[in-house]
C-alpha cells in the first residue's frame, strides 16, 4: 500500500485532474453498482455531504435511527453546517427500524409554515453501536419501498458495508441497489489510512462535489492517498472474512471462560466488531478494559509474555473490541490468553479477599 501510495500518479483533484482519484471513483462506482463515486477525507464528510446534498432547502427533516453514528458521534455537523433537522426512530438491536414507526415520521405538512420537510431517510450497515450487525436485505428493500412511496431519499452509512457483503454472501452492489447513495469507509477495516467514497446517481455527486469543497475537503494531489483506497477495495476486501471468524473464535473463548464471567450473544456477532459483557457486578467494564490494557503482576511468568490489548467500554455496560487486518489469528489466540488470565486473577483476588 505504502508503494502504491509513493507510485501514485497524481494531478490536482479540485479540478477533477487527478487520475488516481478518477480511477478510485471509477472503480468505486462499479463496484457499488452506482453512476457515479467521490473520494471524500472521511466518513463524516461523506455522511454530511449526503445530508446537504439531498436536503437542499435550510429546515429540511432526515429520519435517522436514535443509535446511529451520524447522530450520535458526529457532533450534530447535520444540524449545525448544513442547517437540516434531524427526527429519529428506535434503532433496534438489530440495526433496523419498525418500520410503521418510521413511517409515522414522516411528515405531510409541507407548505403548512409549522413543519419542517421530510428528505430523507439515513440507514446504516453494518450498525456500529449495535456491534457491527447487518441489516437483513429484505429490511432494506421495505426501507426503500417506503421512501419511493414518499418520495423520499434513501442515505446509507456503509461505512462497514463491505464487512456486510462479506458476512451476506453477496455482491456489495447487491445491498446498494436498495439505496439512493452510500458513503463506505475506505479506512477501518478496509486498511487505507484515510478516506471514504460517497457514492450515487450522476447529478447528486455533482452536487456533493460543491458540498466537499464548501466544507473544506476538496484535496490537491490526492492520488497519493486514493491509490491506498483503490488497493483496499481491489484486495482488502476477501480478507474480511478472516476478521469476522477471528471474532467469533474470541467470542466463542468468552463463553467457554471457567468460571463463567462473560455474557456474549453469539447470534449477534456478524461481522468484525463484538460487543459483550462482564457478568460479575465485581468486575466494571472499565476495569476490565484497564488490565487488559496493561501487563498484569505475574502474567509474563504465567503466560511467558506481556500481551496488552486494547478493548473499551461502551453503551449499556458492555465493551467493545474490533478486529481489523493488524490482528492477525496469532493475535486473536494471545488475546483469549490474556482474557483467561485476567478473568482467573480476578476470580482469586475474590476468593482472597472472601
Ligand atoms: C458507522 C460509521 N459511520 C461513520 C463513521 C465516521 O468515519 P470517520 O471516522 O472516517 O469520519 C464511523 C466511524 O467510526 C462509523 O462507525
């Protein structure tokens, strides 16, 4: 990648004369089953473009789910630079929305002055909160069928879909199709070191290329970076699935622990991130995350080395771990053993202290 990136042929982007970048969008636009693709600094900028590209009237409404990264972790960039209100449905565990609740957010009120005007709709795959689901296709298809019945434009936040193509079995284009754009992360688990593509029909990405410069992100010489994205869609993709069974062999180590001390849904862990639990009210989150973070008293005799791993705590009391290429399966096995060795100390430290 690092290659890829020093032999990069690069041009000025602004004016549309890079030809890695045009290459990038060129191959992102297939791939995607899309009319057209651009390469934006991250999956923020993506998700807001979107945003301003499709609510175009100050006041304009988006339907977001209450748990998605775009209204939670985005710092309400939709709201405070592109001027548009934000209605949320019920996230489900999931990912998905109920659907008759969605629809009830809909308004009808335009031209009445007291209501804002439903755009849009923002799905989001695989859900990041939700630990890393995907949403199921025929959800997707109910969405989309909702929003062409209003009207509406369907936005989806794949930032991880092609972690979701991969544990679906299918063509990323095959999710796409249900939705009007899609901005997917080039970085995470695709391994580029920065960069997503914003992708959809012809006129909606011209008008996303005045959002991007608008808002800062239009870049000069960036092939040099859109040469790594390139190789992220090109050869990063096949080696997902290798993270998403790394997860589930850490998953699995969990619920085998003796004694028991993990809570895990095994019928939730789809993709590369997993979320799970501390059973012991003894043991917090926090805890936890600290000493596995950190080279414990006796563990380089215990388990012959020093492993730290980073985990952190998330909503609802659980932790939250992901898998990405620099874990390798070697990784995920010296993990399980600091796990085993840190829920073993713990066990004694009570028993001791009993
Ligand atoms: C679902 C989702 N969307 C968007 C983003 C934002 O991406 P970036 O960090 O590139 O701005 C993230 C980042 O974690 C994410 O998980």
């Amino acid at each position: 990648m690092r290659r890829a990136m020093a032999e990069a042929e690069v041009g000025d982007d602004v004016k549309g004369e890079d030809p890695t970048v045009n290459d990038l969008q060129k191959t992102a636009a297939e791939m995607f089953g899309m009319e057209a693709a651009l390469f934006v600094p991250s999956g923020t900028m993506g998700n807001l473009i979107a945003v301003m590209a499709h609510c175009r009237e100050r006041g304009d409404e988006m339907i977001v789910g209450d748990l998605s990264h775009l209204h939670v972790y985005e710092q309400g960039g939709s709201a405070q630079l592109a001027g548009v209100h934000a209605t949320t449905v019920t996230t489900r565990p999931d990912g998905s929305f109920d659907l008759k609740q969605l629809e009830s957010k809909i308004r009808h009120g335009y031209p009445d002055p007291h209501y804002p005007r439903s755009r849009l709709i923002c799905v989001e795959n695989t859900h990041n909160i939700q630990g890393g689901r995907v949403l199921p296709l025929h959800f997707l298809q109910d969405v989309r069928a909702l929003a062409d019945q209003h009207g509406l434009a369907l936005h989806m936040d794949g930032a991880r879909v092609m972690n979701a193509a991969v544990a679906q079995g299918v063509p990323v284009a095959a999710i796409l199709q249900h939705v009007h754009t899609a901005s997917v992360c080039l970085s995470k688990g695709l391994g580029a070191p920065v960069g997503s593509v914003l992708a959809g029909p012809q006129d909606f990405i011209s008008r996303a290329v005045r959002c991007r410069k608008a808002l800062g992100g239009g870049m000069r010489q960036a092939g040099i970076i859109a040469a790594a994205g390139k190789l992220s869609l090109q050869e990063m993709v096949g080696r997902l699935e290798e993270d998403h069974h790394n997860v589930k062999t850490f998953a699995q180590a969990l619920i085998d622990c003796q004694p028991p001390l993990f809570a895990v849904d095994m019928a939730a862990v789809e993709t590369n991130i997993l979320r799970f639990r501390v059973e012991d009210p003894t043991l917090s989150p926090e805890e936890f995350c600290a000493r596995m973070g950190q080279v414990g008293e006796g563990e380089e005799a215990a388990l012959g080395q020093g492993i730290q791993v980073l985990m952190y705590p998330h909503v609802e009391n659980s932790i939250r771990a992901v898998w990405h290429l620099g874990i390798s399966p070697e990784d995920t096995q010296l993990a399980i053993q600091k796990m085993q060795f840190v829920a073993s100390q713990h066990l004694k430290g009570k028993v001791e202290t009993q």
